[in-house]
C-alpha cells in the first residue's frame, strides 16, 4: 500500500500525538508506584519529565551524493560545508506532569562560535510562557546557521589572534529554568539542552539531538483519593494510544505515492537555466523514455545538451527531452503543482527560494518579514492571511528572478 503525502503528513502528526498521550499514561502508572517509596511524611503531588527534542533542516547544492537533493533533516546526519548553504536549527522543549498544575518557564537563548582558546557570541534571546493549569507545556526555538558566514568568521578570528585551530563548535545554548506549582508547593525545573555543531574541515557533525530528565512534587497533606474513572482513565488511554501509535508509525513507514510526490516547479527549480523552451516536440527522432527527471538531467550533463521543454499540450504534464542525434531521451512529467502543497511547506519552499536567489537587500528583507507574517498567521490559525503572504512572496521573487539569474545547475553553461 502505498499513501500521499497528505496523509502520511497527518499520520505523522497523529504519532507525536500518540506519543505524548502514551508518555502520559505511562508516567501516571509510574507516579502511582512510586508513591509507595515517598519521603515519610510526604506524598507525591505529580511527577513530570521534560524533555528535549532538537533538530534541523538544511538547504543544501544539488550534489551526488544526496542524489541532487536540495534539502535534508536530521537526524544523525552529517554534513559538508561545500554543499550546505543554511542549517536551520529547531529546539523544542516539554514538560509533561501526569495531572494539571501551574507551570511557568522561561529560556534564555544563547548562540556562540568558539575554539579551545577563543569564543564568540552571536546571539542572545530570552521568551516566557505560563499556563495557570495544564499537564504540558512546551518551548520552541528557532535560529538559522549561515553556514558561509560562519566558516569565514572563524577563520578571520584565527587569523587576527594568530591561531591555527582545524576545528571550533557553534553552540545553540537554551537555558531553561521556571517552577511547577501544585497544592501550594513549588517545584524548581532547571534544564539546558544545548545543541551543538561541530566544525572539523569540510565536516559538520550535529549533537545534542535529545534527552530527558524526570522528578516528582511532594506534598505533605495526602492526596484526595481517586474515583474508577481518574484510576481506569490513563490505562484506557495508554491502551488507546499505543494502538493508535503503530497504526500512524505503520502509515508513515509506507511509501509514498508517486502522483504529485514533488511539485513541478520544486522539481525543475534548480536546473532552470539549463532547461531550453521550444516550439515543439521533436518529430522524426527515436523517442527513448526514462523513470525520473534525475535521469534525464544526468543524461544532458553527461552528453552536455539542454533539457527541451516543448511548448503546448498539457501544461500540469509536460513532456522534456534531451536530443542526441536521431535520439530523444525524454521524461514525461505525472502531474501535481505548487498548489497542492500545504501552506507550511509552501513557506519553507519559499524560504529555500528566498536564500539560493542574489536579491537586493530591500527585496530579500521584504520577503523574510512577509514569511515571518505568515508563520504568526499560521500560529494564530490565519490561514487565508498566511496564504496571501506565501502568495506575494512567491510573485515577489519570481518577478525577482527574471531579473537576477539563479545560480547555475549541472550541466548548464554559462555564454
């Protein structure tokens, strides 16, 4: 069985849902146990974990070694300065309780370049957030690595204090401290889930991707007893998710359908230039078909040629070719466009677009503050406001595009 990619997109977002009720469950269990064990005296008011889950996605040049993939996630991946441009890094931390109380946390986001011998701060950002009665609470932070920027930084440091250091970390430092309050006891929570990449040579090598801590809050006046209910209730739904979880895990681990699976203009963005409007198809040429556009771009750079696109017909299922004679290598597209794509993932294809064009400085800023409109739309449940956002940004670099080039793609020639 083979599922969309809307599917498998909510698939994945019922398992992290799944996920957190199962933890949920699970530490009820838990805490139930380890009331037997309480300090004398004392009883245990909640129990709670945090955890933090880091990560990151980097827009990268096409490259064999990706298969000419211009993005990838991670993950335990490693990657290599000639090839990534960005590292965009996301922090997400949690605190979860097996019954509502107060919580309020605050994190203090540093960034810093350092060696052995030197260090650098880039960066500093502080956020609160509180909730008067909630089991989950949560902290998400953003902050783009231009990788570029921070190779030459490194190495007009060293080369100002007179060190040859081979390697130096960039470190993306969230500082989280704040208070859980419950039967008028607070408990301090204290965290520091720092994300590193590491700069040896021409390799990076992420760390810090997740851990976890847990504890208990204990109360001296002894907890009300509970009903059938609030006993039954978290092993119903620790039942509940588990078989929901690999239901979901099941979806997301089947492949993808190939109708629609890459957008046209997502597919053909990076070999643009080297990719030849014509009148029309060729006629008297041995048609010789091939599965994927990768094919057929590997096949124009390896003969040199152009990638035909022939005008008419169907314009949602072109038809390209690469000529070699009497030859015509040709690839006919399935269909699908920008437009079935969700609204979050036309804001990171915009993004992607926004860095690999050499814009004006006015027009870039522009961009990024009508893309940053439309994530706090998207936030605020806007999505008409985030669409007609993602939707100018992208008339405003394409009529961008047309005046400035886009970097070159394999195989195509510079006059």
């Amino acid at each position: 069985m083979k599922t969309s990619h809307r599917l498998r997109t909510i698939a994945a977002v019922l398992t992290v849902i799944f996920v957190l009720v199962s933890v949920w469950a699970a530490y009820y269990v838990y805490s139930e146990n380890k009331s037997l064990t309480s300090p004398p005296g004392q009883n245990v008011a909640a129990t709670y974990v945090e955890t933090a889950n880091n990560g990151f996605t980097a827009s990268l040049r096409p490259s064999v070694l990706y298969n000419n993939s211009t993005q990838v996630s991670g993950g335990n991946i490693t990657l290599f300065t000639p090839i990534t441009n960005w590292i965009n890094v996301t922090l997400l931390y949690s605190v979860l309780l097996n019954r509502s109380v107060a919580i309020n946390l605050h994190e203090a986001l540093s960034v810093q370049l350092a060696t052995p011998v030197w260090a650098k701060p880039l960066y500093s950002h502080s956020t609160n957030v509180s909730n008067p009665e909630t089991a989950l609470l949560s902290l998400t932070a953003t902050y783009d690595v231009n990788v570029a920027a921070i190779v030459a930084l490194a190495a007009a440091i060293d080369t100002q204090v007179g060190y040859n250091g081979a390697d130096y970390v960039l470190s993306v430092s969230p500082v989280i401290t704040g208070s859980l309050v419950t039967g008028g006891v607070t408990q301090s929570i204290y965290s520091n889930p720092a994300f590193n990449l590491s700069f040896d040579g021409s390799v990076i090598t992420p760390s810090g991707l997740v851990s976890s801590s847990n504890g208990s809050i204990y109360v001296p006046a002894p907890s009300s007893s509970p009903t059938p209910l609030d006993r039954d209730a978290p092993y119903l739904a620790l039942a509940a998710a588990l078989a929901g979880l690999g239901a979901s895990a099941w979806l997301v681990s089947r492949p993808l359908r190939e109708e629609g699976l890459v957008p046209l203009d997502r597919m053909i963005a990076p070999y643009e230039e080297a990719i030849a409007e014509t009148a029309a198809p060729p006629t008297d040429a041995t048609s010789v078909p091939v599965a994927q556009f990768a094919d057929l771009v590997k096949i124009a750079d390896t003969l040199g040629k152009p990638i035909l696109r022939p005008a008419g017909g169907d314009p949602g299922r072109p038809t390209f070719f690469v000529m070699d004679g009497s030859v015509a290598y040709s690839f006919r597209y399935p269909g699908g466009s920008s437009s079935s794509l969700g609204i979050l993932e036309r804001i990171q294809w915009e993004m992607i677009r926004l860095r690999s064009l050499p814009l004006d400085e006015g027009i870039a800023a522009d961009a990024r503050k009508r893309l940053s409109r439309a994530i706090d739309f998207l936030r605020d449940g806007d999505e008409p406001g985030a669409t007609r956002e993602v939707t100018e940004v992208s008339a405003l670099l394409t009529q961008s595009s047309k005046v400035e080039p886009n970097p070159s793609a394999p195989g195509s020639r510079r006059p």
